[in-house]
C-alpha cells in the first residue's frame, strides 16, 4: 500500500515540472480570475467556471485574489493527488497484500478478507502513528519553500512540492518529478498533462467517496452494491478502534 501511494503520487506530480530557466513556464497555474474562467473552459466545457460562493474573492488570511487563487489551487491539487492515490490504494489492497510481516515481531499484514477501512482499523496504534507522522511530515514540509521558490499564494507553482536537497541526509528521489520525465517536455505536453492531473483528481475525489458512501451506507452508490464490502466503523476517526474521547 505504502508503495503504490508512493507511485501514485510520482506520477500525478510528474505533470508540473517548472520551464526553462528565465522563461515563464506556461502551465503555471492560474493567477487571475480571468485566467481561471479560461482554465474552468478547458477541464468542462459544460460546467467551465463556477464559483456560487465567490470562493476567488473570499481573501483567505488577508491574501489579496492571486494569494487566494493559488491557496485554492494548491488545495484542490493536493487533494486530487491524495484522492488519486487512495483510490489505486483501495482497489489494490482490497486484491493484494505484502507476504512478508508488518512488525519485527512476525505480525502479518491485515489480510484482504477485510475491507480496506478494516485493515485500517487492524493495524497496530504504533504503525498508524507512524503512517500519520509521516503524512505531516509532508505537509509541513511542503510549505517550506527554502530551495529558491517562492510560495504558492506569493507567485510560486501550486502543486509543485520542494525538493529534498536541504535535508541532511540524502533522499534518492523528490515527490516533483522524481525520475525527470517531463524537464524536456514542451509546454504545450505540460499544459495538457496539468488538464488531465486536476480532472484525474477530481474523478478520484468522486470514486474515493463512493467507495466509502457504499460501505458505510449500503446501497447509496448503486453501482457498487455487491462489490465493496460494509462498514461499520468510523471512516472519519482514523484512531476510534484504539481508544474514544
């Protein structure tokens, strides 16, 4: 599981490598509010841009509209990559475990008679503190900018995540681009592969919840009736089989 997360987010992060030095890389994410109607044409053309809550103007933290805009890009990006990566994790893991243990002691991984939500829940405490200092770990970081790029809502790409270079000891590959697929790419091929990341996110975003909706609440995904299992846990309390406030 933790291996095809880690896949899945090298490849939705290969789409937004920065452009040749000097020159204004074209699939940069918005930054205007008319950049964004001609962005919102692109990903549905039926839909195209819509904003009921006017979102774009709300002024998150004092951030004038391109702050906002690129706070909100960075997020849906973000969470399109997370969906992404949830989805392939479920679907695998509800086929495919790793044979070998999950703990020095001989502790097998949670096997796939159980839903992915269950063998959440099978885990041991120590293990999910682990995966979930490891995700903010991440998080934090991803908001450090120290490698010469500015922050998202002060000019920089949304989407794109730092580079490991400051850290003391060496990390073989970065979250952006990891094997340098798309440096040699043209910024026409870059701009289409941002179109699919997002809309990709997006489809994931819907699948990943269906996925839970269904298990949770038979038969509110008819589609999936019969095909994911129920659960009776908390989706959203990822430590309620451990212990309860």
């Amino acid at each position: 599981m933790k291996f095809i997360t880690a896949l899945s987010l090298f490849a939705s992060t290969a789409a937004f490598t920065s452009g040749p030095v000097g020159q204004a890389p074209a699939t940069r994410l918005a930054e205007s509010k008319a950049d964004l109607e001609a962005m919102a044409g692109k990903l549905n053309p039926v839909v195209k841009f819509w904003d009921p809550l006017g979102l774009v103007d709300a002024g998150y933290w004092g951030l004038d509209q391109a702050g906002t805009i690129g706070w909100l890009r960075q997020s849906e990006i973000k969470h399109g990559r997370v969906a992404m990566a949830a989805f392939v994790g479920y679907c695998v893991q509800s086929n495919f475990v790793f044979p070998w243990s999950l703990t020095t002691s001989g502790t097998p991984h949670p096997s796939v008679d159980l839903s992915p939500p269950e063998q959440w829940d099978a885990l041991p405490f120590a293990s999910k503190v682990q995966i979930i200092l490891f995700i903010g770990f991440l998080e934090w970081y991803s908001e450090l900018y120290g490698n010469g790029e500015p922050h998202y809502t002060k000019g920089g790409k949304p989407g794109k995540f730092p580079t490991f270079d400051n850290l003391p000891h060496p990390v073989p590959f970065n979250l952006f681009d990891p094997f340098g697929f798309s440096k040699n790419k043209s910024e026409e091929a870059k701009a289409r592969g941002l179109i699919a990341e997002i809309n990709n996110g997006r489809l994931a975003m819907l699948g990943i919840f269906g996925f839970l909706c269904e298990q949770t609440i038979p038969g509110s995904v008819p589609a999936l009736s019969g095909i994911v299992k129920p659960y009776a846990g908390e989706v959203m309390a990822p430590f309620s089989a451990d212990f309860a406030l």
